[in-house]
C-alpha cells in the first residue's frame, strides 16, 4: 500500500478534520461501571451531578449508546486555529536507531497551551458559556490542563478559577504566568479560600499539595458560587470524548497513505491522551475488524495500572466527588516528591479500566530516569523537545524500534508526542546536573494507601 | 481573485518548500556598503575573514552577485523537521478588531528553539561540520538564537559554547537549560575566559553585559581554539540569506490563492527576520514588476532605523569584528535594563540599511508596555502567545488594521511572528503586575553613544 513517499510530517486539510466526536463505549459490550453517589452508593444522576458539571457535559458524561457527538461549530472554529496537528513520520529517529520499524508520532504541542489539554478545555468552556454561566473552576497539577482552560476561557469570556498544587505554584512561575496573561486567577492549593483547604492546612501546615485536594478545592468553589460548574482536565468520560479529535485525525491521515500501525503507545495519567489517541482503532478492535497492540506507559512512582487495584474509589481527597470505578493507588496516594511533571492522578479514567481489565491493552511503567534520558535522546535527534509525560511514550516506543531492530520486523509504531517540554526545564535541569532519582513505592506504600478506598459492594 | 475559501492556515506540501536562497543583493543597483578591515579600512577579503567565519558562509556573506543559493539536501532534510511553517489567516483578529483588513502572518515559532533563528542555524553549522570543524562559537541575548545553534550543532555533532548576556543568563534558567539538554557549554558574559571579557569586568565589574560584549568574548574563544569558528545569529548578510526561506515560503503560499499583501509589516533588531520575510517582495519591488509599503518595527529603546546613523561602524563592543556599514546607535549603545527580549542590538544589517536609505521602506519606533498591550490581546484573540519581539510586528499591525476600520479601505496585511513568548514570562509578569516601564534614550544619550563611532572617511 506504502507506494507513494511519506512527507515527514502529514497534515490534514480544514475540511478533512473531524466533525463529531467519538463515543467508544457505544463499542464496548460490557460497558464500564456508573459513577456511584459516595453517600447513596447508588449510580449518579444527571440531577445529582449538575450543581458540580455543566449540563451538556453531564449528557456526555453519562451516554453509553450514542457513538458520535458532533462538534459544535464554534468549538471547530476553535480548533482550526491550532488543529489539525501535524503525524509526524519520525525518519530521523528511525535512521538513528538503525531500526527497520517505521515510527509515528501525533503532536499535539504546537499551541500555546503546549499540549493537547486545549483540546477538551475548549469544549469545556464553550457548554459553560453556552448554558450562560459566569466561569468555571479546576484544578492544575503540571499545569498544562490549567493553562489550556484559561486559554479557553479567555476566548469565550468566562470568569477562570485556578488551584494549582502548591509545589508546582512554586517550581513553575511562567505556568502561572501564562495563566495570569489569559486572565485566569491562579491560587495555590490547599489554600484557606476554602473549608477542605483549610482543613487539610490545619492538619498538614508543610503539605506541598495534592491533585486531589486541589480538585476538592475547586469543586467546593464552583458549588458556592453562583454561576459557577467545575471542569476537569483528564479522568472523566467526558474529556477522552472530547480527546478523540486527537485518533480520529491520526486515524484520517494514516488512511490516506494506506498505513495501519501494529502498535500504538501513550503515557497514561488520568487516560484522556491515551484514550483520545487509541479511541477510533480500539473501536474497530472491538468490532472485530482490525487488531493492535496497544500499550499504556506510566511512572513507575504513580503505577495505577500496573500496580493499582480495580475497585470504586473517591475522585478527590477531599471525598465530595463521585465514585469511580477504576484502577487505583487509593485516592490518599500522593507521588514521592521527587516525581517530576504530570502523570499524578491516583487513578485511571473508568473506560480505559475496564479495556484494560478486559484484558484489550497492556501497560508499563517507566522510571524516571529512563524516561528523561529518552527525552534527551529524542529531542537531539527529532528536534522535539518533549513534556516529560510524553517522553514515556516515547521511552517504550523507542523500546519497542530496538526490538524491532533486533528481531528484523518492520512494524508500525505509533505513539501520541502530547506536548511540550518548555514549562519543565527544572527538571531536565536536574537531569542535565546528574540530580535526578528515581522512586517506586514498596508495596506496603501501596497497602497503606489503599486503606482510603471506600467500601462499596 | 481570492474566490476560493482561505483556511486558517496555509501550509505548504513539501514539495513546495524553497529549494534555494535569494540574495537579494544580486536584485539591488546600489548595493550595500562592503565589510572594511577596522585596522585597513579597506573592504575584507574572504582570507581576512577565515580565521573568524566558516568558508562556505564568507561566499555567501561577500556575494552580491549570485540570486540563488541551492539549498544543501542535508539542510532541507532538517528543514523538513518543522518546515514548512504555517501562513495563518488572523481570522479572529480580524473579527474581534472589525477591520475590513485581511490579515495574515506567517509564524515561525512551531520548533522548540520557539523562533525562525533555526533556518540560519541549522545552515551555519551544516557549512561548519562540512568544513570539518570541531565546533562553533557564538553569543546570545534573549537566548533564541542559542537555542536555536544548540539544537542544530547536537544534529550535526558539533560542540557549541555560547556566550550569553550576564543579565538574560540569570533572568532565563530555563533558556539556558534547554541549551545544556541539546549539549551545549553556556557561560555568562562577560566572563573571565577572554581577555575581552577580563578587561570589561575590570572595568565595570557590575556590569550586565551587553550583546556586543557577548560577541567580541565569542570571536575571541574561536580564533584562539583549533577547529573552531564564530557564527552569529542576526545582522550578517548570510543570515539574512538563509532567513529567505521565510518570505519565499509565504510568497508560495500567497500566490497559491492568488492573494497581494499591500503592506509587509516585521520587528527588526538585528534585521534577519524582517529581511528574510521581505525578501522576495522587495526582489520584485525593486525590479519594477510590484509594490508593497514595507515596515520595519524596532523599540523605542533601542531606536537604531528611525533615530540612528547610517555611517561604518563596529559590529562588537570589543571592535575586533569587521565595520560595517549600517544604521547604527554606536556600538557602545546599550539599551536600558528596563528593556525587554530581543531586538536590543545597535545596528542594522547592511541591506536593510542600505534600503532603506534609499527609501525603499518605513520604519517605526514603538513603546514597550503598547508591544506587551497588544501581545497580551493577540494572544487572548488568535491562541498564541508571541514573543515580545514578535509583538512589535502585531502592534504595527493592528494599529494599520484600524486605520482601515477608519477608513473602509481592504488592505491584505502580512506581519512576520517571529517566535514565542514562552521564555518571557518574566516580563509578561512585569505587565501582568503593571510594573513595567517605557524607556526612550534622550538625544544626549545618542550624541554620547554614537562617539564611539570609528572614523572612517
């Protein structure tokens, strides 16, 4: 099929990007489980949720039938100003590694935001505007998910409520920065703006902050203030809805050449990059007309895959939340402090879960180290400088080209290069200086944070 | 014309992509000053200029005869990495201004040295390592253009030691650090590695340093190492040469769709963006075959186009580079500290001096905190955050887009963004806190800095 030259970098024309969003669990058999009321344990109603979410999203959120959302125009007219993001076909990488694989890789960097969180926080932000409210409150780990919503906001002339884990607030002004610049209001997280704030300072005064708390944070905010819904950037159905631009498009463009990838590798926090890229080949799997390996990487120091238990548990620290069915440390697990970057979350998004459990895809962990020295090597040779949770990707793909090289097959790896390494030169500086450790909990770490799962039948 | 549909960004295939540079010069019936001896005072000669630059380079630096430079494969091969740029359609700004004025700009910050300083780099060290070098030698300010060489010396396998001012040393870790992942050797300037440097610092040990301090330090370290040469990032004419590959690609993508900029609007420090960006329109220009009002944008503080001299002037502080005649503020101008980013060097390139002398094209001065007013409403309106250099271009812009509100007129505008402001959040924060300042030297200050200018009759 491969007969015509492959451009280094295939881009799709304006009227080839998609025009609905695709709904894997419309695909799936046994769908993945409700969220559960954490006080009634009773599956989550659309009622129940809309103090917290905004409506459209609460629709997307629950459907397990419908297969393909359209996107609303304005959020298209969005997304040409920074999509379609460019299949990069990675011959210098290939060269060399001397491997006969042949190497792609979806970039999703090339926005401001410098990652493909933009991607869902424009959607998000456009139902708010549309059902007339005034902003929107999240929390931001590594801070690319707070710089996107605020980029979004700022477009649709919302009102953005940040918190931001404390030790990132602190590691990474120009983050904030950038926040500030698109008119957001950054608060590092626990603050005493709020009861679960305050609360966790009182107990924990030196507490460098959590995802979870933060998430606490700004839901109690966006539920006390009128006018107000909470967005989140990864975990949720609703955002690997959103993160399907990200497949489809890959899906597209490699149909034009006629090529079809034997393996497809993403770094996996929450799971929306991972389940926005695989999403449209993973349907075809489970319909039975296609197969691919399909692989998920994540930190060593944050293993909810790998190491984690697949069990309901609390969204958030603060417990006010849905519960979630999915792989997880327990929602009281925070990564040692030495984790660099995102890729954080305790648990894993519910869909991804139950494809995991079903045993459709693999996945890995990486050590830090490991991953940074394939950062390093990857942006020398690809000119890329990449996100450090991009670079696990990347790690295994490389993994994966030198198997390759050793076995002689020529397979088609793809991998999903989600962002930017711009805002984590603290920690290629550590790498840079021979600092950097590595750290993987002991499984009596693992144990003792596994007592905060709640129980439920 | 312009029947069809313009997308909000044009790309070019690859094989659209220039396969040669343009000299302008070869276009130009007066051409530019010559290069002199500081010591002669007579026109250099490719053997005076060897110990300094790489061979391949002075050809195209003293050509002025020859239109086209083919394009080495090598080099295209890298430009293929991130090239083609995107011509984007500012249709947003365009309907958030309500001007009549189609408004295009072609961006150059989707690599990750964040600018168009990588076209010449990655040129400069393909003719170093051809030439068999063991590596190069150079200065930076704002940091782009070291950036920019560290990534392209880490392809070829080239060592790279970068001299960078003292103050965007310590103001800019991470830009320092993004060298240092790519391999490069960055020590601040001035420093006690060169007798220019010692003899600075014992004279003004509280010194900042300035970009043509930087400059004389790296010219010295590659004329006293074996195998090494200096190459500089702006200002020569062989940057300009490679710059081309900017305008020509616009121009490409322009006449795809049939479509004439009336006006060309770039910021101009050292003068290769802008030159390069304007290249091929002033080509025609000057044969008679069109027209466009060309602007060049500087800072009011550092003003060398609208309150310089044209006159032969030191290129360094440390006046060991060949004279050049240019629009200058005296090479011993250093702007404010107050002063922002880029575009802070005290000359012109010859050509665009040289043309602009003759009347060929505008210039205008522009206030900082107006560049940061109008980068923060770009970057809120079309998604990217521009570099403050960059923002010059934007402000000119869109003050012409409301002129033809005023007027009906529907002008096609063409303004070159050059990079990102992802390393400038400092600044931005400044803005963001409404603690920057405005800075414009008196006549005193210019009459007291253009003493330093040589003699040259």
């Amino acid at each position: 099929m491969q007969t015509e030259k492959i451009p280094y970098k295939i881009y799709l024309e304006e009227s080839e990007m998609p025009t609905a969003w695709y709904n894997l669990r419309a695909d799936m058999e046994k769908k993945p489980a409700p969220l559960l009321n954490p006080e009634t344990l009773k599956p989550m109603t659309a009622e129940e949720l809309s103090p917290v979410f905004c409506d459209e999203l609460i629709k997307q959120e629950l459907d397990e039938d419908t297969a393909y959302f359209e996107i609303p125009e304005e959020i298209r007219s969005f997304y040409r100003m920074y999509r379609p993001a460019p299949l990069v076909r990675a011959y210098c990488l290939e060269e060399k590694l001397g491997t006969p694989a042949k190497i792609y890789y979806k970039f999703e960097g090339n926005n401001t935001s410098g990652s493909h969180k933009l991607n869902s926080a424009i959607a998000q932000a456009y139902y708010a505007k549309k059902q007339g409210l005034t902003g929107v409150t999240t929390e931001t780990g590594a801070g690319q998910w707070g710089t996107a919503l605020s980029m979004a906001c700022s477009y649709f002339d919302l009102d953005c409520k940040v918190y931001m884990v404390k030790c990132s607030y602190e590691q990474k002004p120009f983050r904030r920065e950038v926040m500030r610049t698109y008119g957001a209001t950054v608060t590092p997280s626990p603050s005493m703006e709020t009861a679960v704030g305050r609360k966790i300072l009182a107990e924990h005064p030196d507490t460098t902050g959590s995802l979870g708390c933060a998430i606490s944070e700004a839901v109690e905010k966006a539920t006390s203030l009128e006018g107000y819904r909470y967005v989140l950037g990864s975990v949720l159905n609703q955002v690997m809805l959103h993160q399907t631009v990200i497949g489809i498009e890959t899906k597209t463009a490699l149909d034009k050449y006629g090529i079809k990838p034997d393996m497809i590798i993403g770094c996996a926090g929450g799971g929306s990059n991972l389940g926005g890229l695989i999403a449209p080949f993973m349907g075809k799997k489970l319909r039975g007309e296609a197969d691919y390996q399909i692989i998920a990487v994540e930190p060593c120091s944050c293993p909810s895959l790998t190491r984690g238990v697949y069990a309901y548990d609390y969204c958030d620290t603060g417990m006010i939340c849905p519960l979630a069915k999915m792989y997880t440390l327990g929602s009281g697990y925070i990564p040692s402090p030495s984790h660099s970057g995102g890729l954080r979350y305790h648990g894993m998004n519910p869909i991804l879960s139950e494809l995991y459990a079903q045993g459709l895809m693999e996945a890995r962990s990486v050590e830090q180290t490991k991953v940074f020295e394939s950062a390093q090597f990857f942006a020398r040779v690809e000119g890329t400088l990449p996100a450090p949770e991009s670079a696990h990707a990347i790690h295994v793909a490389i993994e994966e080209a030198l198997k390759c090289k050793e076995t002689g097959e020529e397979k088609t790896i793809l991998f999903g290069l989600t962002g930017t390494g711009y805002f984590d030169m603290l920690s290629y500086g550590k790498f840079n200086d021979g600092v950097m450790g590595d750290y993987m909990p002991t499984d009596e770490e693992l144990a003792e944070a596994q007592k905060t799962l709640p129980k439920v039948e």
